[in-house]
C-alpha cells in the first residue's frame, strides 16, 4: 500500500467570531485506490467538516456509512474509524461545544457524529469549484465570510464565554465552581445554560480538555513522566491519568508513548493515520 502524503493548514479565526470559533482548517490527505483508515481522536472542540474528492465514510456497525458534505464531529468519547481513498480534502471549523449549535441555530445533542440539514450546505458546490482550482485562501474566506454572517444574527452569551475562557486558561483542570465563579454566576445556572448550549456538562468537556493537553505532551515528549503530567493537570494520581486516557483513546498512555516514539504515526489537527 503506497504511504498516505498528507497537508495541513490553520487559519485564525477572526477577531468577531473568536468567542465561538477557535480556527478554521484545511486537510489535504492523498492515498491510494483502496479505502485506508485514519482515526479522529476525542477533544474539546466540536468540528464542522465540508469534504472534497473521493468522498469518506465511517464505520458503522461492521458496514461503512457514506458521509454528507458537511457534517459535525461533536464531542467524542472514544476514537472513531473514517475510511477514505484516492484524494481527500477537507475544510474544517473548530468551534467551541458551548457555542456551536447556537451558532448553527441546531438544538444541542450528545451524539459525536452530527448529520443535518442546514443552509450552510449550499456553500458546498461554489467551495468544490474553490477547491478543484486549489484556491484555498478563497475557499476558506467564503466560509469565514458565511460564519460571520451568521454570528452577527445570534446573541452572544457572556456566560458561556467567560466560563469558556477560564476552562481554557486552567487546560481543563478548573472544579466546576471555580468556573462558575468566573461567569460570576451560581454552579446549577451555568450547568443548565451549559447543558442546553452544548449538550454536555462543565465535567464532559473538562475531562476532554485534560485528555487532549496530556496526548499533545505524549506525542511531543513521549518520555514524559505519567506522575508529573498527572499532578500538572489535576488528575486525582498516576492510575486515575491513565483509566481516563484509555477511556478515550482506547489505549494507555504509555502504549500512546512508545507508538509516538516510534514515530509510526501521523497527527495533524487530531487527525492519526492508521494506515502507514
């Protein structure tokens, strides 16, 4: 099986959609005729993804599941398996869970994977045409230009942002009335307004801000000490780091490690090539 070449690009989201959008993203992946895998690994942000070229699917219940141009990664809870071939690419919105169904005027579910219906689909034909012309730059500012639009029609929450704010600060390691306190409101009115707006609670997404801050030092340093790491970002010791780092990675940290040292895989915006 040829190696899979792959291309990565961020672009800063701008200074209006910052309170919902942490960037946008673009993916080039190149493979061979026959479908390859490639795994997307819990985070703290919730993905709009608009995809070009051969198309890719998910595994569903042993059986591959075509996937619509766009969909939504929510936030996950373990790994999920995409299936791509020939020439894939992507056009990705990083938003905060807090805010992207408000954005998108959707009601908040938990599901990770998210199909919908919704007008920002009919960017798809004029980003293709973009795309196929290897326009990027333009492609990426049509979606910003839409999103902005779109931010303008919603009111902002200063709650949620300063709640936000202050969980990213602290890499997810805030106890949930510490972030209260900072949105200067009670535990039980930031929980509900959270819950409705995200679909998950303050803990959801605190405990997948710690998992990603420890998985990006891993692959940066995959000898770092599990006991540091876990008294760096709040765990309770060494053994409560690794049963949550399993719970969603599917592995342990120190498996992560030595796979990260062999240098056996590719990460790129949360992406890991299985295929190489």
């Amino acid at each position: 099986m040829p190696p899979v070449k792959m291309h990565h690009q961020e672009f800063e989201a701008p200074e209006e959609l910052q309170d919902t959008i942490k960037c946008f993203w673009y993916n080039k992946r190149e493979a061979g005729a026959e479908p390859s895998a490639f795994e997307v690994v819990p985070d703290g942000y919730a993905e709009i993804i608009f995809h070009f070229g051969s198309g890719c699917s998910i595994s569903s219940d042993g059986a591959l599941q075509s996937l619509p141009s766009p969909f939504m990664m929510g936030l996950l809870n373990q790994p999920v398996i995409f299936h791509a071939k020939n020439r894939l690419e992507i056009i990705g919105i990083r938003c905060f869970p807090w805010t992207v169904f408000d954005l998108l005027e959707l009601p908040s579910n938990k599901h990770g994977l998210h199909l919908f219906e919704h007008p920002v689909a009919r960017l798809q034909p004029k980003l293709n045409a973009l795309i196929l012309d290897e326009k990027i730059d333009e492609a990426v500012a049509e979606v910003k230009q839409y999103f902005l639009q779109a931010r303008a029609q919603v009111a902002a929450n200063s709650m949620l942002y300063k709640a936000g704010i202050a969980m990213q600060a602290a890499k997810g390691t805030l106890p949930v009335s510490k972030v209260a306190a900072a949105a200067h409101v009670t535990v039980r009115t930031l929980e509900r307004n959270f819950k409705r707006s995200s679909g998950h609670t303050v803990k959801d997404v605190s405990g997948l801000m710690r998992f990603e801050q420890v998985r990006n030092r891993l692959w940066m340093d995959p000898g770092a000490n599990l006991a540091s790491l876990a008294e760096e970002f709040g765990y309770t010791d060494q053994p409560h780091l690794s049963r949550e780092f399993k719970r969603y990675s599917g592995t342990s940290p120190a498996a992560f490690a030595r796979k990260a040292k062999k240098g056996k895989q590719v990460l790129s915006n949360g992406l890991i090539n299985l295929s190489s």
